[in-house]
C-alpha cells in the first residue's frame, strides 16, 4: 500500500474514532459511579439527529452539539432517578429508554433525513500539523478530534489522580464504606452518571455533524454503535486509556473492512462490513475468559511453565467491574 494512502487512512481512523471516545468514555465515567446507562444506542441515534436538526435550522454547529449534551444528560437523569431514587432495575429502564429513544430519533427526524446542513470544519495546527507522520495523524483535525484527546487525558487524571476522582471509584467498588467516610453516595451517583450522558450525548453530534455529515435515518448506519460503545467499556476495563484503545481499535477494524473489499473479492461485501461488530464481541470474550470456571480447568492441565505464562497473560487481559456495579445503595439509619 502506498504510505501516503496508508496515513490517510490512519489519519481516517483517528477521526472517525472521535465519536466513540466520547461515548465509551461517558460510560465508562458512569459506570465507574455503579450505575449502568444502557440507553446509549438511542441516546446517541437521539442526540445525532436533534444536532444536526439544530445545526441545519440555527447554522450553528456549537448549538447542535450544546443540544446533544443536553439530551444526553436529561436522559442519563432520567436512568438515575429511576435506578437511584426508585431503585427500579437499571437494566430494565436503560434497554426502555434506547427503544424509545431510538424511535423518536427516526420519528422526529423524518423531516430532515437527507438535508444539508452544516458540519465542524477542519483546523490543522500550525507547525505541529507540518511535522512528519506524527502532524498528519494527531494535528490536522477538526475541533471534535482534539477534545476527544483531551478528554482521554482529563478523564484519566481525573479518576486516578485526584480525590474526587479516588470517591468516584469509591462510590462504584465500596459505597458504604465512601458513606461512613462522609460521601452522599446517591447525590455523586447523580451526578457521575449525568456527567457521563452529557459526554456520550456529544457523540451523535460527533457523528452527523463530523464523521457522517447529516441526518439519514433508518440508513444513518448509527443503530448499533451505542451497544458495541457498551462492549468497549466492558472491553476497557472501566479504565480511560484502555477504553479509549478498544475505541480505536474498532475504528480500525471498519477502516480495514473496507480496504480488504477489493483484496477479499471471494467474501461479500456486506460480511466485511459487518465484521468489525462480531470480532470486537470476540475480543470481549478473550478479556472475560480468565473468569470462567472451564478455564481454570483446562489451564490446571498444563505444564507448570506454560501454566504460568498463560496466567500472566490473562492476569493482564482480565478485567473486573466495579464491585457495586448496578446494586442500588441505601443509606444506613
């Protein structure tokens, strides 16, 4: 291939990742808290829509992503109130709400599938853009491409760095103990998971006003990002830098979709187009294997050398939830 077709194309990648982040991450900061939001399929099919509705009918692509967030956050709001506050099932109301959700982003948006309408434009960084390789992958994007960078650093010195952060991964693994330590468990969940739905709200924006320029509907190719966004949260451990890397890895596994079609000409078309999904669900299989009772079984026959190598290298794949993961919290009296 030629490398200057192959930097595009991981310039691509980078870019077309951006909307993911936002999302995984926005998760990944809620579930860090204990709760899930599962709504994030119709949440982002919403979000998409409304902001590029807002975007084409104000010219204004600042107020479509504003409106995005909003959704996003009074969506995840109405997660916490029926999971915090009504202790319902979170599964339940988060699987309700995508459903209902992703109807009246195709309901809603009827009226403008297949308009114009604007789109975040391309700002190259001065002298960083110029440099070899490095200014064409990281520094010739638009503003949406940045603050996903951004948000991957920020999120992560947040979690790990500070003593909001540290109540945060409290709030998830231990919450009586962050009670007794003076932490009003449910009023942080509140906020951790509206923080997260405002985040993964910028990803509908991200996608119609970014990556994939308006608002096409039923053939958005939208349906379906918002469950493999909850697969890479899983796949990333609940951990920023890891989620951020299964966010591009599955940007890269569409591009390469696409670049094999010509090569693969024996495979049809739409089984390329549909791999990334399957393999990104195989990847979460070979993350989780480690917890599994079979497993251990088979890794006991092994010679003890290899036994420990194989250990060592699910001891670094594995993954756990937070302890509290979806467990309503009661306030001792």
């Amino acid at each position: 291939m030629d490398p200057n077709l192959l930097l595009t194309g991981l310039a691509g990648v980078i870019a077309s990742a951006a909307p993911m982040i936002f999302a995984v991450l926005g998760e990944t900061i809620t579930e860090k808290g204990g709760v899930i939001n599962l709504s994030l399929n119709g949440l982002i099919l919403l979000t998409a829509m409304a902001g590029f509705a807002t975007a084409a009918a104000t010219d204004s692509v600042l107020l479509g992503f504003v409106v995005g967030m909003l959704i996003g956050a009074a969506v995840a709001a109405v997660v916490a109130f029926t999971s915090i506050t009504l202790r319902q099932s979170q599964i339940a109301i988060g699987f309700v709400l995508a459903l209902v959700t992703r109807d009246l982003a195709y309901y809603l948006g009827s009226p403008f599938t297949g308009q114009s309408g604007p789109r975040v434009p391309s700002q190259p960084i001065p002298v960083l853009s110029e440099l070899p390789v490095v200014g064409r992958l990281l520094f010739d994007h638009n503003l949406v491409v940045y603050a996903s960078f951004l948000l991957i650093v920020v999120s992560w010195l947040w979690i790990y760095r500070t003593y909001p952060g540290l109540m945060l991964q409290g709030i998830g693994e231990r919450p009586t103990a962050a009670y007794v330590r003076g932490l009003n468990v449910n009023r942080q969940r509140y906020f951790y998971t509206i923080v997260g739905g405002a985040l993964a709200g910028v990803a509908g924006p991200a996608y119609s006003l970014s990556v994939k320029a308006g608002w096409q509907g039923t053939i958005s190719g939208l349906d379906g990002i918002g469950w493999i966004a909850l697969a890479i949260t899983i796949f990333g451990g609940w951990h920023p830098l890891r989620a951020a890397f299964g966010a591009y890895l599955f940007a890269l596994l569409q591009w390469l979709s696409v670049v094999l079609q010509p090569v693969l000409t024996g495979i049809p078309s739409q089984v390329l187009q549909v791999a990334p999904f399957p393999l990104m669900i195989l990847a979460l299989l070979l993350v989780n294997v480690g917890n599994t009772d079979w497993f251990g079984r088979k890794l006991a026959l092994l010679p003890e050398r290899r036994r420990k190598r194989v250990q060592n290298l699910v001891r670094t794949l594995n993954i756990s939830p937070p302890a509290a993961l979806g467990e309503s919290f009661r306030e001792p009296h």
